[in-house]
C-alpha cells in the first residue's frame, strides 16, 4: 500500500519512505521524502518512528501488519484529544515543515529513502575472507554512543551484502531483504508489476506451499511483516519473538530463491492490488502525486501509475492475450538477483551465528549480475517548466507547491547541500519567509526540501499552506519566495550556520536510542542500498560531515525563475475553469504556461521590486539558535533503580508523578501535564472555543518555539475532555526556559482578531474535511462516540464553531486557567528538585486557585445491555467515494477485570491471522481488514472493521459467519499450539522497551487511565500463565458467539453514496478455484472454469454443482477419489456463491439507530460503569518525606 502522510505536515505529493537516519530531526533537516512506496497490507507503516518518537499526536494508525494492534481511534478526529498510547505513532513532519498551528511534538524524525541505483560490490582482495567464500566488509561501524549493538557487514559468494546485528538484549528479532528494483521498472503496457509481484511472493513457496504458512508461524510466535515497493527498491520486513527466529528466516529467504506464485492466488492478490487503488481514490495526497506524475516526460517512469489495478494488470493484459502470471514469474526472475539485495538480520545470537544463517538460508539466491537501473531522461521536460497546473482537491485544502529540477545529492553525502538551502527557505524564526507571510495573513505553512527521483534526477519543492486570503495572493507569495531567495543568494555562505546544523545532526546521532526491531532491518536494508562506506551505514544520513562552499551554491544555481513548474491547489481555480481530467484518479486540472509578465516579476532581487523596503527591513537570515543544548551530564551515580513513577507532590492544587530515568540515561525528559477544568468540554461552544486558544497559542508562540524544536525540545498543547493537555518532550538542558515561555503566553495570550479568523478558518475547514477522510477513520469515531459518556460530533460542532467569536476566546481561556487541578508526569533526566521547580514554575505564572474534586470530569463508559444488539447506519459523506465501511463492536467488559482482560488479548491474538486470512485472503472483502481489542476510557470490545465496495450489511453477516467459524477453530486447537499463542501474547506483554518516551508513555497511560496501576504487566503475565483453552472457549460462547444470550454487540454500519455492481458468479469462480486446488487437490484457473460455467445460471444451484462436476470429470479427466471428495463438498462448493447482496438489511443485525437523535436517546436508556477507580488510596502513592 502507499499510505499517505498527513497534509498538515508534507507535500501534496510526496508520500514517505524511510531510511537509517531515522532518528534525525527532519523539521531541522528539511529532507522531503522520496516518492511514495506501495505497501502490502492494510494497516501498513506510513513511516518508521524515530528512536524516541514523541508521545503525543497520532496519525492514522498504522501497524506493520493488517491484523496487528492498533490504537484506538485509528484517526484523530481533527479535535479529538491526541491519543496518549503506549507505542505512538506520530504524524511525520517531514522536511522544513513551517506549521503555524500543528504542534512540533509530534515530528516524526524518520528521514526520505534516497532511491538511490548503487549497487556495492566488494571485491577487494584486502578485505577478510572467512569460510565458505564470505567477505567481511565492514565491522567497526560508526554508532551512537548508548548503542550496545555489535555490527558486521558481510558479502555472500553470490554478491548478496548483509548487516548482522548482534542485540543480547532484544525480545525481538527481526529480519529485512531490500531488492533494487521497484515500480520505475514495470514495463509500459503492465504497470503496477513491480507491486503485484510484492503481494504474490506472499502466497506460497516450493518449500513452504501453503499459502499463509509465513503469515501463521509468525502470528502464533507473536511476529508480524510486510512489505512495501517504491520506485527502485521493493522492501520485505518481519520480526519475531527470539526463540523462532531461525525459522522465520528460513521461509523468509525462500520468498527470494524459489516462490511459487500460485494460480489460485492470482486472482485474489489482483483483488487485493485493486481494493488497495480504489481505497485511495478519493486520498488528495495520492490523486495530486499522480497529477504530478502524469504530466511529466512520458519516457520517464516516473510517469508510471505504480500501484496498478485491475484494468491494467488483468483485464487490459488479457485483451492482448498476455498471461500475467508469466509476466509477474518473469519479472522476478529478471530483476530479483541476489547482487542487487541488501539484507539486515538482528537477533540475540552472535554474530557469527547469524553469518552462519545467513549463509545457510540465501546463498541460494541466484546472482544474475544486474547493473544498476538507470533512466537518461529527465522526469520534467522543458515544455513543463514556466506552467502551472491548478488542481482541485477532494477536500478543501489550498496550497502551492513550487517544483524546482534539482542538483543529484547521491553522491554528496558528507555535505548534504539541500540541507542548508531548506534550514533557511524552511525557517519559521524571526525575518523567515513563513513570518513575514503569515503577518500578511497569506499563509499558514511553509515546507521546503529535496527529494531523490532516480540516479541523476531530484525535485527542490517549496510548498507553501495558503490561508482563504492567501489564494488570490498566490502571485505576490512565489514573488516572495524568490525575493528570500535571491537574498540569500545575495548573502555569503555563512559556515556558522552549517556549523550549527552539523552540531545538532551530531547531538541527535549521539544519543539516538532504539526503535523496533522490524524499523530498524527495513529502514537499515533501504540504506545500504547507498554507497556510503559501510562504515557509515547507521550515520550516512543523519551526520553533516563535509562544509562545501561551492556544491551550496551550486545547488542554488538550480532555485531560479526559470528552473520551476508551479501546482495551486484549490477548489476554485484562480485562472479559469478546470478543463481535463487526469486518467487515473479523475482529478480535474488546468494547466497554463507562466505569462511573461509574471515571469518577469520574478526575475526582480531585493533591493530592486515594489515591495523592495518593506522586504528588506523583515526579511533576513536566521539568529543563532540559543536553544542548543550544551549539558548533556547524565548522573547516574546514587539513582535509585525504580519499577514505577513516585508521587512526590500532591495537594489542592498539583499531583505531580517524578521519576528519574534509571533505564536509558540521556540528557532528555519528557513533561505531560493535565490543567483540568470542566469549562473545557462543557459545551460544543466551549470545545471550539479552547482549541481555538490552543492552536492561538501556538501560533503565538512559532517564531520563538522553533528554534527550540530545531534543537531538539518540542511541546505540544490541545483542548480535551478533561482541560488542556501540555507536554515537552526533549533535551532537558533548556526545557525550563521553554516551559515558562508557553506558560506565560497562555496566560497573557493576546487575541488578535487577524490572527482569530485564520486558526478559526483552519479548524472550520478541517472539521469539513474530515468528512472526506478515509471510511475506516470515520467509522471508530462513531463507535466511540457510542461508548463515551459525553462526546461532539461533526454535525453539532460544526454550527456551534462558526458561531465562535475573538471575544468568545478573550472571555474563556482566563476562567480556564483561574481554577483548575494540574495532574502531571516529570520523567527523564531531572532531579526531583528539579521536577518540583517545574510545578513551582506552573504555579508562580498560572496563578491558579484549585478546582474541587467535584468538578473533576468523571471518565466513564456505556455499558452496553447484554443480550442486546444495535446498528447505527450512516450514509458517508463524499458522493464518489465507492467503499462502504463497518465496525463491529461486541462489548466484554471493564477493564478492570483483570482475568476478562487477558482472556480478551488472548482470543483478540488467536483470531488476528484466521480474520485476515478469511475475510481480506480468501474472502476478498476488502483491503482493510482488521480485528482486536478495543479500549474504551473504562470498558473494552472485541472489534472487527471492513472497509470494501460491498454494502455493509452484507459486511455484518460475514463478519458473523467468520465468527460463528471461530467456534469450531478454538475446538479443534490443540493444547499446545493454545499455549504457543499465550506465551506470544506474553512475550509482547513483557518486551523490553526501546526509549525514555515508550516508557514516558506507559506511565502516563496508567496516570490518564486514574487507577494508577503502574504494576498491572506482573499481574498480567501471572493470569496469561494460568489460562487454559476452556477459559477462552467459555469467553468466546458467552461474549463473541453468535446466539449468545449475554453477547453485548453494537456496530457502525457506514454506506458509500456509490455502490459498484459486482458480478455474482465471477465472484464464485474466483473462491471455486483456491477451494478445488486446497480442498479437492485439483489444479485449474479462473479462465477453464469460467469457460467451462458461461451458460449455467448461478441461481440454479443443482445447474452450477452439476456443471462443476462434468468439467471436472469431463475435461479435466479427475480420478474418482476426488470426484467423490467432491461430491461430499457439495454443500461447501455452493455455500461459495455469494448472497444477492441487495438481500441484506441493517435490521436483520439488531435494532437499527439512524439518526443521532436515536443515539443519543439510546445512550440516555443505557447505564455507565463507575467513574475509574484508583487501585489504592491516592495518598498510599506518596513519598514517605512529600506527606510530611
């Protein structure tokens, strides 16, 4: 799938694709991400989190499998509270992103993967042999200073290069295979190749033929993978628990050596291919990335529609009687060659043992001594450049994206000369382009940065986030640009500030800390795909080496007038009509050459164009950043090794929770804070109203803040149902100065009715917007707003927001903060004094008075009636959007239950791979499918989402036959491979943690959750290690089995406003297929069946079983064993053809809510759980000395 990143933080068109230097800092580097790759499974990475990703704002939830856990919602509803999970998943700030309103907190520090077409072949006779023919190329790699990981580079005799990482301390091990090639070598008539060979090597190999086996061994020991392919590198990744390592290696190397590319899968996998495209058809990111790449230099691939579909990856093919299969056998017979692969194996065993598997398992991979993939032409021609292209968006969303042909950095890795240009295009301090634009009221945003095409070929992107006023501006911001331009082509290379961005690429490298062991391999393998030294292969990205006066300027001899095509994105075009349609998505576009006027206009520098004084009195360079960190001290000496946080205040006022880090020791730690105050949340008035005040402040506070974030502190402050939320997470060094900066701006905030207008326009737009949004976001929203005890929807905040006023905010935020009970974690690098000046610090500036336990807001849940079922329906908003969505929810209990609890992860972990393999495998439903736990704020479900062209009744009823199916699963599970799943589900439970911020966030989810059971994980593991299979069995009749008497379920049934017809009896033949081939062991394909069942009419059942048997009998001349296992299926076989569809109602499936109304009226006739309980006394928390 190619998951796209959020608007708010990237280029319209460019999506992410990671690499080594994850843990750098891309808001500080300003790298843009490489063209978007295309992964395999629904809930795909959109990026790989930094080392210590920051805790507080999720994105679309993703997971580096379809069925594994995600957190709840998927999607923060654009007000929603950001979701406090154990392992956050951050949205990526990509590269210089200038983000006026979007807390910096959230910067995933994952930078582009440079696409690059080096292939490294060592054959230095200097270079150590060992047995077998293996080169040691590399053992002294350079690594941060608290990596404990040991490291070698190796090359097998058949030129496959591999990275062996020696973790003693990993509960994971994790292994990822990079082949050079991708999306950019599918051929003309077949495109969409290169990612329908990703998805079948998945189904089956010579030695492991069985079509989920991978998939299975890794669920049962508690693993996941994927696989994604991009433009020149298609990326497979796994991990697993330790133990099962080497047998997960085994079938993972046989994708590479002999994969069968079964042809019962065939169809099924182009299904999926398919689901994936129509899923993102109605996504801006992916609709104007494809725009991008459709009006550029159709001899170039990056012209390519990649992910492909039906139409050109079957129906056209076969038109030509070409047979795909052939084709897709052929490609990775061509291209897949072990000298162009890259693997990365990381596991608890030493290295040489690693060597001796990795030898064992891929020195079969046949070497076919490829060259480096290579393209002459540009992507962009001379006839692109000077024209704009005005594109219309799904969503109401406005910007400009300026698209320069770029200076290739594939060989500049010591220098990085983009860098320098984007620090300073892409600054938002004081005398920035983003300031002196938003004081215009133009822009909200402004990102600038570099990404790779292909060897030889880059774009330099300026893309700028225009506010409603800004639009008709668009002319005088590009004038701007350059004017900024030209000035610091004017200005001499300053060197201090490389210097200043070497040091802080250097800090980060230097106490960079762990990530997940599958993040690491993929994004480890995509970079040895570089030809850094492979010294440098964890460093090449992430540290500035080399200052190079002249490659800086060379790299700006390419950001000039007539180097550049320009895309406008808005509804409205601001020259005319929209007039084509682009072939793909169906994006409407007009695309006009740059008058010579304007052209013109933009050859003028500072000193010399209209708005010359203005623009040079508040246009300049940036200052030296104050907030570089210079104590990095870290005293471990006299720390007490602690399991949990101590209380070490806690009065009227403040409960703060203190523990200093005894774990990871780096110079950083992380703050949250919870200033409650039921005004917060007691109206929609009120809602709107305090996360207007928040997005002010942050506004208010950029120009200031950013220098901190390029250095490394970031903060971040919402509205929620409890107050407002503040936290900081970073180097402490200077942590302090910045907290009492936000306080006082908090407290003193100024409501400029400019500065109103535009965070007010921004919220209004991103609440319409959501609407828009992916179904499988929408649908958890509603759920949720089912179980909460208070909660908005879009259609009565939407009135409510418009109505907010300036003085409705000038009015609020005082009463906010003058009474009000701050509950907060102070964790990482900080003495306790220091954690007390802090709150001392809160409270000095805030000046509150304390709110009475009273008005505490109570977090509590519905508890639905047992026995019951209910089922809202809700049409979706977007007219051409053609996949419907379900959520089907069967509430269990409280999570307080702490035996209910572990029985629910332990079925939730039993059902992951049989819910993806029925439903999204074999099923074809839909290409999101996902099934687990959920949690509620004191409750908890089992769930199941679909999101697929099928209506959504017809979603319930096979969501219900799979889970009727589960019943006869648990039975017929043996006591062993029961207990193989228990013990993955505690090998997850108990996995060491990678960074300070995953256990920042573990602590800080018991604090929000106020039962404060730091401890629960002791008591978990000791349940798990006494449940039996009855104990599921007995949890699966009473709260999952269909029919049951005291199953509690409640689903959100969404509906598309466009319902593809589907052909019933095709469907059929494409589930008959796999089940001849599994079932009866009868090889054929769709194409003889087909053929051999035109005429039989699909409802003339005894007529289809009939025409079965006779062509099988018949034609393909079938011993009679079979014709009798056959016979015997008979009831089976006809079960295969699918129900008319329009025959399914939403009231078959419970009592149906249609209108809000009748949920809220519902929920009034439901009772709640109590408000969360405290496991002990608050008190009982508190220091011996702090009760004094």
């Amino acid at each position: 799938m190619y998951p796209p990143i959020s608007r708010e933080t990237a280029f319209a068109f460019s999506l992410i694709s990671t690499t080594a230097a994850a843990a750098t800092r891309l808001s500080r580097f300003h790298t843009v991400p490489a063209p978007v790759p295309s992964f395999r499974n629904s809930f795909a990475p959109v990026c790989f989190l930094p080392s210590n990703p920051s805790p507080l704002f999720s994105k679309p939830a993703t997971s580096t499998n379809a069925y594994s856990p995600l957190p709840s919602p998927f999607h923060p509803h654009p007000l929603s509270t950001p979701s406090l999970l154990l392992c956050p998943r951050p949205s990526p700030s990509i590269f210089a992103t200038t983000t006026s309103s979007v807390p910096r907190l959230a910067t995933a520090r994952c930078l582009h993967r440079h696409h690059s077409t080096f292939t490294t072949t060592m054959t230095s006779s200097d270079l150590p042999v060992r047995g077998n023919g293996v080169v040691v190329v590399a053992e002294n790699l350079e690594k941060p200073d608290l990596d404990t990981r040991s490291y070698r580079v190796i090359q097998l005799p058949n030129k496959l290069e591999a990275l062996l990482v020696h973790d003693p301390e990993t509960d994971k091990s994790s292994a990822a295979l990079d082949v050079h090639v991708g999306n950019f070598s599918d051929a003309d008539d077949l495109q969409g190749q290169a990612h329908a060979v990703e998805h079948l090597l998945f189904m089956g190999t010579e030695k492991y033929p069985k079509e989920n086996e991978y998939s299975v061994y890794l669920s049962e020991h508690g693993g996941h993978s994927n696989a994604y392919t991009a433009s020149t590198s298609t990326n497979y990744y796994f991990e697993v628990g330790h133990e099962h390592f080497e047998g997960a290696i085994d079938r993972f190397a046989q994708f590479f050596i002999a994969p069968l590319f079964l042809a019962e899968t065939l169809d099924r996998e182009l299904q999926a291919v398919d689901s994936e495209n129509k899923k993102n058809l109605q996504n801006d990111t992916w609709r104007l990335h494809q725009l991008s790449k459709s009006l550029s230099n159709p001899k170039h691939p990056y012209c390519h529609f990649s992910t492909g579909n039906l139409e050109t990856l079957k129906e056209l093919p076969a038109k030509r009687g070409v047979n795909v299969r052939d084709e897709f056998m052929k490609f990775h017979e061509q291209y897949y060659s072990a000298n162009t692969m890259k693997l990365v194996v990381l596991g608890r065993e030493s290295l040489d043992h690693l060597q001796e598997w990795v030898v064992k398992y891929f020195s079969d991979v046949k070497n076919k001594d490829l060259p480096d993939p290579s393209w002459e032409a540009s992507p962009l021609l001379e006839e692109h450049i000077s024209t704009t292209i005005f594109a219309k968006p799904v969503m109401d969303t406005r910007y400009i994206d300026m698209v320069f042909p770029f200076l290739d950095e594939e060989d500049l890795f010591k220098s990085h000369p983009s860098r320098y240009l984007s620090h300073l295009i892409g600054h938002e301090g004081p005398g920035s382009l983003l300031a002196y634009l938003k004081k215009k009221g133009w822009v909200n945003d402004l990102s600038a940065g570099a990404t790779p095409v292909t060897r030889g070929a880059a774009f330099f992107h300026v893309n700028i986030k225009l506010t409603e006023d800004g639009l008709g501006h668009y002319e005088e911001i590009v004038r701007t640009v350059f004017n900024y331009i030209n000035l610091m082509k004017d200005t001499p290379i300053e060197k201090w500030i490389f210097d200043e961005m070497a040091m802080v690429a250097a800090i980060d490298f230097k106490f960079r800390q762990k990530s997940p062991a599958s993040k690491f391999t993929s994004r480890q393998a995509a970079t040895m795909q570089k030809h850094y030294p492979r010294e440098w292969l964890l460093s090449g990205l992430s540290l500035l080496r080399e200052f190079n006066e002249d490659l800086i300027r060379k790299a700006m001899d390419y950001i000039r007038p007539d180097n550049f095509r320009m895309i406008v994105v808005a509804r409205d075009c601001p020259s005319g009509e929209f007039d084509k349609v682009e072939k793909w998505y169906g994006t409407e576009y007009r695309v006009e050459k740059m008058s010579d006027t304007f052209m013109k206009t933009l050859q003028s520098t500072v000193g010399k164009g209209k708005d010359a004084g203005e623009l040079k009195d508040v246009l300049h360079l940036p200052h030296k950043n104050e907030f570089i960190p210079a104590n990095f001290d870290v005293q471990k000496e006299g720390t007490k090794v602690l399991k949990v946080p101590s209380l070490i205040k806690n009065t009227d006022l403040i409960r703060l929770w203190y523990k200093k880090d005894d774990t990871f020791w780096v110079p950083k730690a992380n703050v949250f804070m919870t200033i409650r105050s039921p005004l917060a949340y007691s109206s929609c008035s009120n809602s709107a109203a305090a996360r207007i005040y928040c997005d002010l402040v942050k506004d208010a506070l950029n120009e200031y803040a950013y220098d901190a974030e390029i250095a490394g502190l970031e903060y971040g402050i919402s509205a929620s149902t409890f107050g407002l939320e503040l936290e900081l997470s970073g180097y402490n060094d200077k942590m302090l100065v910045l907290l009492e900066k936000i306080l006082t701006t908090m407290k003193n905030l100024e409501v400029r009715p400019d500065r109103f207008k535009i965070a007010k326009e921004r919220l209004i737009r991103a609440w319409k917007n959501w609407d828009f949004s992916q179904p499988y976001y929408q649908v958890s929203e509603f759920i949720r707003f089912m179980s909460a005890q208070t909660m908005y929807l879009n259609d009565e905040f939407l009135p409510e927001l418009e109505q907010v006023t300036a003085e409705d905010v000038k009015n609020l935020f005082p009463k906010l903060l003058r009474q009000t009970h701050v509950e907060a974690l102070i964790h990482g690098n900080l003495h306790k004094e220091d954690a007390l000046k802090y709150l001392d610090t809160v409270e000095a500036i805030l000046q509150p008075k304390p709110l009475p336990p009273t008005q505490f807001t109570i977090r509590r849940s519905l508890q639905l009636p047992r026995g019951s079922s209910y089922v809202w329906t809700r049409p979706l908003c977007d007219p051409k959007n053609v996949n419907s969505v379900i959520e089907y929810s069967l509430y269990v209990g409280e999570q307080t239950d702490k035996k209910l609890s572990n029985t629910l992860t332990v079925f939730s972990q039993i059902a992951q791979e049989p819910t993806f393999d029925t439903l999204r495998t074999k099923e074809q439903l839909g290409y999101i499918v996902f099934s687990g736990a959920r949690y509620f704020a004191t409750t908890m479900a089992y769930r199941v989402l679909v999101q697929s062209e099928r209506t959504a009744p017809y979603l319930e009823s096979r969501i219900e036959a799979f889970l009727v199916s589960m019943g006869s699963k648990l039975e017929e599970m043996t006591v062993e491979a029961f207990n193989t799943h228990v013990n993955a589900v505690i090998k997850k439970k108990t996995e060491k943690l990678k960074n300070l911020t995953q256990e920042s966030n573990r602590f800080w989810s018991h604090i929000g959750s106020e039962i404060y059971d730091f401890e629960s994980l002791e008591e978990d593991v000791k349940i798990l290690a006494e449940l039996t299979k009855e104990d599921v069995l007995e949890f699966y009749n009473t709260y999952i089995k269909p029919g049951s008497k005291a199953r509690s379920k409640a689903s959100v049934q969404m509906h598309a406003a466009t319902i593809p017809t589907r052909d019933r009896k095709e469907t059929f033949l494409k589930a008959l297929v796999p089940y001849l081939t599994t079932t009866i062991g009868i090889a054929t394909e769709v194409e003889e069946v087909t053929k051999a069942l035109g005429a039989v009419d699909i409802e003339q059942t005894d007529a289809v079983f009939k025409a079965v048997h006779d062509f099988l009998a018949t034609e393909k001349k079938v011993e009679q064993d079979k014709l009798d296992l056959l016979q015997k299926g008979q009831a089976e076989i006809l079960q295969l053809i699918p129900a008319k569809e329009e025959d399914f109602k939403p009231e078959q499936f419970g009592t149906v809510l249609e209108k809000n109304q009748d949920v809220v009226a519902w929920k009034a006739s439901c009772s709640f759980t109590p408000g969360a309980r405290p496991i002990k006394p608050i008190v009982e928390f508190q220091e011996s000395e702090s009760k004094l």
